[in-house]
C-alpha cells in the first residue's frame, strides 16, 4: 500500500485526483494539505471536506496550508476553468460539517509514516516549501516527493513559457527542488497528453459503483468545455493532477530523465523550468538531479484510469 499525504487546491483536476486516490486499491490516502490557487485555500478545503465526506472517508485529516504565495502577492483564481466553487457547477452544501487540523499535523503524519511516505503535490508549492522551513528534519524522513508541475520543451498554460503551479510561487518551488530528496516532477509535456474524453466519463460512470457518481459527470463537462474555449477542437481535457497519483501507482506509465532543474522567478520568464536536455549533455549524476516525466504512456494512462474510476 502507498501512504500518501497530498497538497493540493481542488480545484476540478485536483478533485479528480482524490477521487482516483480513494479508490486505488494500493493507494492510501493519509492526509490532505489544502491551499490557495485554483480557488481561495478556505474553499480548497471545503471542497476537499466534501470529497471526503461523499467518499464517508471523514478519518482522512485535512490540514490548512498557505492562503498565499511567499512574496506575499494577492493570488489570482481561475473560475473560468474551475467553476465558481472550484468544483464546476457544484457547491458543497452550505451545512458541511469541516474539520481543519492545524498545520503541525503535517509533521506529525511524517513521523507516524517514517520512511514510508509519499507526498504529491499538485498545487502552488508554498505550503509545501513551508514545511521545509518549520520542519527541515522532519521532512527527511519523506520517502519521495511526486509534484505537479513545470513544463519542458513545450509551451506554458498561464504565460507562453510557465506551467500554473511553479508560476503562482516560483520561490516556493525553487525552496522545494532544493530541499526535499527524492523528486519526481510530473511537469506539463507529460500531463498535458492525459487526456480523457467524454466518452470515457460515459464509459466510466456505466461501469462504476458510483460513490462520486452525480459530481464526475458535471464537474468532468465544465473543465471540457473551459478547455474547449482554450484549446478549440480539442477532443479529451488533461487531467494534470491525476497523473501524479497515476505515475505513482505505475512505474511505467511514464518516461523519465534526471537532470538539475532551474526555476525562474521573475519578469517574463517568471514561472519557467528549465533544464538541460541538448544532446551532448553529457550524465554524470549531481547533488540536485530531478526525475522529470518527458513521455506519458497515453493508452496506458486511459485505461489505469477507467480500471480504477470504476471501482
Ligand atoms: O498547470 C496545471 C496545474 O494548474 C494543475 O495543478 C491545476 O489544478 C492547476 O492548478
Ligand atoms: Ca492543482
């Protein structure tokens, strides 16, 4: 079984994530650190409050993190794409029962896990970069770190060059890449080929046993149709989140290279990964190297995803 503790700001692709992550079979989901980014990080939690409660998984400890980047900025939302409440066309029910946990619970979670546990990351990475700075050695005790996010030798999505997540706190991520041991990056050359198509959603929801059923169809149809005003012509939308969880669980699903990764953190490059990838690099390992996703599997990826949405 994968004990994972996710960070994340659901968010519809986050959503999805944590639904693929509660009916894993060999995942175990261990706590969620919720933050601002696709929407504030308070409704980040009242979303993530309501997967769990639909899921009657209410034991899994949501914990609040950053309702900020570092430099303090005011954070920019994406309604258009992630629904007014970050779950489409749905709103939790205003009598949602929310339990916070406060953020030391983090290191609490790295201790009861000692060895064992893997923390993904799909949102902004302040929360994350913070648990470096409270908890240096704690953090240590990480098994590995899945984050989402970056983007090599493709465009960006919210500036020509940056993928969202680095962009909204590159400094937040330059501490990550820095600190934590470990580290695979699943950036946006590889999640931006996890596409599902409505016919899949169909597919799924005929087979499927149903604890999420009435909010995948709805939530699913937004994020197509927001990508569709983005993407005109497109047939399937990337679920960036979910693949993380997916790689995880499958070792395969994904090509991978190491190399050092620099981040950007200013002007028009702001958000930008980069590493080197010219032909003549020559590998001898460093300190720092990453494990970067460069290829996804895009068969595989549909297919692990209807196995498991169908449970
Ligand atoms: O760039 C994709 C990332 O940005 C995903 O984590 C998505 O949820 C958005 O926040
Ligand atoms: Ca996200």
């Amino acid at each position: 079984m994968k004990k994972v503790l996710l960070f994340g700001d659901p968010g519809i692709d986050d959503s999805l994530a944590i639904m693929y992550a509660l009916l894993h079979p060999h995942i175990e989901l261990v706590g969620i650190v919720t933050g601002y980014g696709n929407v504030s990080r308070d409704q980040a939690t009242k979303n993530a409050a309501y997967l769990l409660q639909l899921a009657n998984r209410q034991d899994i400890p949501i914990i609040e993190g950053a309702i900020r980047p570092l430099s303090g900025e005011v954070n920019v939302y994406y309604p258009e794409i992630h629904g007014p409440s970050g779950l489409g066309p749905i709103r939790p029910p205003t009598n949602l029962q929310v339990k916070a946990y406060p953020f030391e619970t983090i290191f609490s979670i790295v201790d009861k896990y000692d060895g064992e546990l893997t923390i993904i990351d799909v949102g902004r990475s302040t929360s994350l970069a913070i648990t470096f700075l409270l908890g240096e050695t704690t953090m240590k005790k990480v098994k590995a770190y899945y984050l989402m996010g970056g983007a090599f030798l493709t465009p960006g999505n919210v500036t020509p060059l940056a993928e969202a997540n680095v962009y909204g706190d590159p400094t937040a991520t330059q501490i990550v890449l820095e600190q934590a041991q470990n580290i695979t990056m699943i950036p946006l050359n590889v999640t931006s080929h996890a596409l599902i198509t409505p016919t899949t959603i169909e597919y799924i929801l005929k087979q499927s046993k149903a604890t999420f059923e009435f909010l995948i169809r709805p939530i699913f149809l937004y994020y197509f149709e927001a990508y569709k005003t983005l993407i005109p012509g497109l047939k399937g939308v990337p679920l960036h989140d979910l693949v993380t969880f997916s790689a995880l669980a499958n070792p395969s699903l994904v090509e991978y290279v190491y190399r050092e990764v620099e981040v950007m953190d200013k002007g028009r490059t702001r958000g930008v990964t980069i590493a080197d990838f010219r032909p003549r690099y020559h590998k001898t390992p460093k300190r720092k190297d990453i494990r970067i996703g460069l290829n996804l599997h895009k068969d595989a990826f549909v297919q692990d995803f209807i196995t498991i949405m169908s449970y």
